[in-house]
C-alpha cells in the first residue's frame, strides 16, 4: 500500500491520466491504482507507459495503455472513444502531460516555438476537457485536474513566455469549464506545483 492512500476512495470510478508514463503522471496513476480507480493511462513513450500500467496492476487496479501525443488533435477523441467501449463512461480525468518548452527571451522566441508549447500545454488540455463533456453531461457528474506549475501562477522568470504564458491560461480554462459545467455536476481544479 502506498503511504497515506484511501482504500476504495476511487473504487467504481473510472479516471483518465495524461503524461502517466512518467513523474507527476505516473506517481498519480500509482496512487489512484491504490486507492480502487479503474485506469486509462496516455503517454507517448510507450515502454514506460506499460511499466506504469504494469505497476497499476500489481497494486490490484484495473489499468489499460492508450499511448499517444497530446500534439495530436485527436489523441482526446480517440482516448475517450476507448474508455467508452472498454469501461462505459470516464469519471474524471488528471490532465497532466505538458512540456517546458520555447525557453529563451521573447525578442527571439519564433511563432512556430510559441504555437508548439501552446499546443502541448494548453491547447491538448482544451482538447481533452472539450471531448469529455458529452460524456460528462450525459452522467450528470464529472471532475478535471489540470497540472499547471508555480511559474504560471505567481512567479515571472525571464526566458519562460511561452510555458508560463500556456500554464497560467489552465487556471483561466478550468474557471471557465467549472463555471459552464457547474450544473452538470462537473467540476474543473488546478494542481500548481512549485520548486
């Protein structure tokens, strides 16, 4: 059993995790296994995704794979298309994966780097939050966990436009989600680490 988990909290609830095959990711995923959730984890790096999964298992979950980009516009569709036909229906979803990427200083950050890190950080979140609401809806309950970072909320530091600029607009999409979800049953945090 992992230190301080709640048995059966997340038992009968199916939860997504994007970014699962590894840190934040992969440590949520091993936590809802201990705690009854039945998984569907996403990842690009397929190996360690199945390490997670195969970690997920050995705590007794119910864990499936469904490796993917968050830079693929239909990476969401494609992950809750299988979490229907496998499990009927998605609980909740920790929206996690994300990149700190297009580092350097505004004057020289390119378009393409600044559209690449809101794609990977911000838009995939859109994304995924957007093909889950039919389900949502149709359940009248549903939660969303995004992964922003302290940088996006309170810090500045010089070099990071483009990820803090992406991270601090998670906080802005799940007030939003919240507030046109709210009498769905559906609620939207956001989980900021920092150093």
């Amino acid at each position: 059993m992992i230190q301080g988990t709640q048995a059966g909290r997340f038992e009968d609830r199916v939860v997504w995790v994007t970014g699962a095959s590894s840190g934040i990711g992969a440590a949520a995923a091993r936590r809802l296994a201990a705690e009854g959730a039945t998984l569907v984890l996403s990842g690009r790096n397929v190996a360690r995704l199945e390490a997670v999964v195969a970690a997920c298992a050995a705590l007794g979950a119910d864990a499936q794979a469904v490796p993917c980009d968050v830079d693929d516009p239909q990476h969401a569709e494609r992950v809750v298309a299988h979490s229907l036909e496998a499990h009927g229906r998605i609980d909740a979803a920790f929206l996690n994966a994300g990149a700190m990427s297009a580092l350097g200083p505004i004057a020289s950050l390119t378009l393409a780097a600044w559209d690449a890190s809101l794609r990977t950080n911000l838009t995939s979140a859109f994304l995924a939050a957007r093909a889950l609401l039919p389900g949502f809806r149709g359940q009248g309950r549903g939660a969303v966990l995004f992964t922003s970072t302290y940088v996006g909320d309170t810090a500045a530091l010089p070099g990071m436009a483009a990820y803090t600029a992406a991270k601090a607009g998670l906080a802005a999409l799940a007030r939003t989600l919240a507030a046109e979800g709210a009498t769905d049953g559906i609620r939207a945090n956001v989980l900021v680490p920092g150093g």
